[in-house]
C-alpha cells in the first residue's frame, strides 16, 4: 500500500476576471491554473516547469494561502487547505514555508540579515527567548553558506546570491516540511544558480524535506526533482519520474522546452540553444478551443482542436501526458 502523501492537490482552479480596457468589452477570464491534479511524498522534490505566464507562481501562492482558490482541493497531511482564514493558516505556516523569486525584493531592505533570519522565531515560535533565537538565526547562517560578519549588515548591502541564501535561511529556520521555491535562481547568474541548487539539494537530503521547485528551464529542474510536472496556460501537459520525462517526453510541449536547453559550448563560446519554442504564447485570457497547446503544436490534427485531451497514462511508466495521441506512442 503506497504511503499516504504529504501533500494532494485535485482538480485544483484558480481562475480570475480580466479587466478589459472599455466596459462594453466585458470581463474575459483568467484560467491561471484550470483543472490542476498531483501528490508530493515527504522528502520528495517535485520540479514544476513551464514558460512565464503558464501560472506556475499562481500555483505556488495557492499553495501558501497567499491566492484564493475558485475550486478543488490542496491537502496537507490530510487537512484541507482551501478555505482556511489568516489565522487558522497561522500554526501551518511551520509547516509550509515559501522561496520567493526575487531574492532581495522579498526582503525588508533597512532590517539586518540577522533579525531577518530571526523573525519567523520570533513569530511562530515565540516560546523562545531572544538569546535562542540569536543563536539558532546564526547557526542557520552557517549552513547556507553566509559567514557571522553578514549578521549585521543590511539586506539592501547583499548580492543576490546572498539574498537568496538569506531568503532560504528565513524559509527553514522553523524546520518546515514543506519547502516551495518559486524560480529562485531565474535572477542569478548562472555560476550563482549552480550554488544554490546544490545548496536545496543537500538540505532537502538532510532534513527529509519536502520540495516544489518552480523554473521555467527544464535544465535546471533536473538537477533536483525526482518528478517533473510540465505546465502550459494553467494545465498538466505532462508529469512523471523526473527520468522518464527526461529521456522520453511525451508531449510535443515538453520536448519543444528539452529542445530549448542550452548545449554545453566549448571553452570561451557561449551556450548555444538547439531549438526555440516556435509561435507566440497565448493570452492567458484568451485560450483556444480543444488542446491549448495546439497553435503551436508541429504535430496538430483535427482532434486536437475539436476536444480537450485528458491525461493519459504512458504505457511501462509512471508517466501522464494531455495529448490525444500518447496511447499511439506519442
């Protein structure tokens, strides 16, 4: 019998209205995530990818209680999520913590790095005297990497691989189960992105945590996730072991983003990209009938634009892809 997860989202909308620009040209809605379904087990890592505008910070924000949900379910060890106020949210903000993508905007410029790290203690556990928290906000500064003379400085002082160590410091400092990292590293540089990669990675080991990784470069989720759930225009185009997804991808979405990866150059050349994405993003606003993908789609039948795949199971693997043609070996 399959352990209970730690983490189940069903049938998961966030769907919201769209403002248009003159009153008659009524209020179109935004399907920013339509329909979305997965399980996350402790200590696992979950790489979550698609490109900008598919709804992935939405789906993050839903998660923390931060944006309402139109419909479905979140569950954490088995209580539901969707519904709770600010303060019944309150006991599982220990629980559940957020990496937010701008590593020094999501920190209060003027505050020293130490009372930063310190707040959430102070808190969520106010049980702790000062000395303690002081202690424990310095200890959790060693184990990312930043070294006791940054305590005292100003967040507006740090380099963004800095703040982002800060910021990860802050987000485990309560020892949560539950760690999501929205696009984390899409602001740093790529010699800074490796470091903070390798830094999740070995205290997800560590502390048997629970991660959602949010990118929209299936290059670097690769690095992490243990499965990969491919996103486009708020819906679940593919999701599987991290391996499978990798070596054979079934949706024409997720190949298109594995043919968009950067190749490894030779020495002094810039990484070049094999492939780009063909044809312009959809509105989130303005989604097409039958499989949203299909505008941009190489392999694009009449099917795709009658009717609105489901996922279906890969045949031999633990892998789900919307496309009408997997059972033909997609």
């Amino acid at each position: 019998m399959a352990p209970a997860p730690l983490l189940s989202v069903r049938r998961l909308r966030v769907h919201y209205p769209k403002r248009g620009l003159l009153p008659w040209t009524g209020t179109p809605t935004i399907k920013a995530v339509d329909d979305l379904h997965f399980d996350l087990q402790p200590g696992e890592t979950l790489g979550i990818v698609g490109e900008s505008g598919c709804g992935k910070s939405t789906l993050a924000r839903a998660l923390v209680g931060l944006q309402a949900a139109s419909a479905g379910s979140i569950r954490f060890r088995g209580q539901e999520l969707i519904g709770l106020d600010r303060k019944e949210w309150k006991p599982l903000r220990r629980e559940v913590q957020l990496v937010f993508q701008d590593p020094l905007g999501s920190l209060s410029p003027k505050m020293k790095v130490i009372d930063i790290v310190a707040e959430p203690l102070k808190a969520l556990m106010p049980e702790l005297p000062a000395d303690q928290r002081k202690a424990r906000a310095l200890a959790m500064l060693a184990r990312v990497g930043l070294g006791e003379e940054l305590a005292d400085r100003k967040a507006s002082e740090l380099s963004g691989g800095q703040g982002q160590r800060v910021g990860i410091a802050r987000a485990l400092i309560v020892e949560p189960k539950l760690l999501i990292c929205d696009e984390p590293v899409s602001a740093l540089d790529v010699s800074i992105q490796a470091q903070i990669i390798n830094l999740l990675a070995d205290l997800a080991r560590e502390r048997n945590l629970a991660m959602i990784f949010i990118a929209h470069d299936l290059a670097v989720v690769r690095q992490l996730a243990d499965r990969v759930l491919v996103m486009y225009l708020g819906k679940v185009m593919e999701q599987g072991r991290a391996d499978d997804v990798y070596t054979r991808a079934r949706h024409p979405y997720t190949r298109a983003l594995l043919e968009a990866v950067p190749v490894i150059a030779a020495d002094g050349e810039k990484p070049k990209r094999r492939r780009l994405l063909g044809g312009a993003a959809i509105q989130p606003g303005q989604p097409p009938m039958g499989c949203v993908f299909h505008p941009r789609c190489p392999l694009v039948e009449h099917a795709c634009v009658q009717s609105v795949p489901g996922l279906r199971k890969v045949e031999g693997a633990e892998q789900y892809a919307a496309c009408h043609f997997v059972a033909a070996g997609g």
